[in-house]
C-alpha cells in the first residue's frame, strides 16, 4: 500500500518525460555532438507556438524542428513539417532574430526526425539540413 502511494506521488511530484521531450533532448544531443551550439530550447515566443531548438552552426543560426514518432507507420517524421508549419516556423525564426538583434546573421531551417519504437533505449535520428526556405505569403514573413 505504501509502496503504491510513493510511486503514485513521484509520478505526479517527477513526471516521464514525453516522447517529444526524449526526441528533443536527443536530437540536441546529436546535434551538440556535431559541433552544434545549442542557443535555445523550447523558446516559446507566441503563446501556442514555440521553436524546438535554436543552434548555431559556425556563423549560421539554425532553427530546428523536431518531430518524434515510434513509429514511420504514417509516414516519415520530417513530412509533418507541412507549408503552414512552415509559415509558422519562419514567422516565429524572424520573431527570436528580431528580439535578439540577429537579422543580419545567415540563418537555415532543418528538421530533425526520431523515431523511437517503444522498448528500444536508442532512437534512429535523421537531420535534414536546408529542410525548407523561409516561408512567407507575397515575401512578407512577419
């Protein structure tokens, strides 16, 4: 009985970690790993939307979308990053560049797939670099 109850509050007190959260720490380690600095994580700018990662890689800053799935059943990770994500993601890069004087940088978009099966410790990480242009609607993007 006691047993159960500890367990219960140090689920609720130290909650797992989603599939999201694992694919995002992964993906920044594999990507640290690579000679990638990361800047910012889950660096919400908007209240629903957020940037998964912002890394510089040499003089370039890049931000990085990270899509975690067990399984590729319903296609690869990388395919959800459709042209409205797309749009998002470009608005929200201008946002974090403009807040932190960083316009005249070079700046990319990649994504980064996981797929994790369930039972296994290790994902499969694929980066596509240069994944998508800035995305904009008649060359506006903010």
């Amino acid at each position: 009985m006691f047993g159960q109850l500890l367990s219960h509050w140090q689920r609720k007190l130290f909650p797992r970690k989603t599939l999201g959260q694992r694919g995002e720490a992964a993906a920044a380690r594999y990507l640290r790993r690579r000679g990638c600095k990361i800047l910012a994580r889950g660096d919400r700018l908007r209240r629903r939307d957020e940037l998964d990662l912002v890394v510089l890689d040499g003089k370039t800053i890049v931000f990085v979308e990270v899509k975690t799935r067990r399984t590729q059943e319903f296609g690869h990770p990388a395919e959800a990053v459709d042209p409205a994500k797309q749009r998002r993601l470009t608005r929200l890069a201008v946002t974090f560049l403009k807040r932190h004087g960083l316009l005249e940088h070079p700046a990319r978009f990649d994504v980064v797939a996981v797929t994790w099966p369930e039972g296994r410790r290790r994902p499969e990480i694929e980066h596509v670099p240069h994944a998508f242009e800035a995305a904009g609607q008649n060359g506006w993007y903010s």
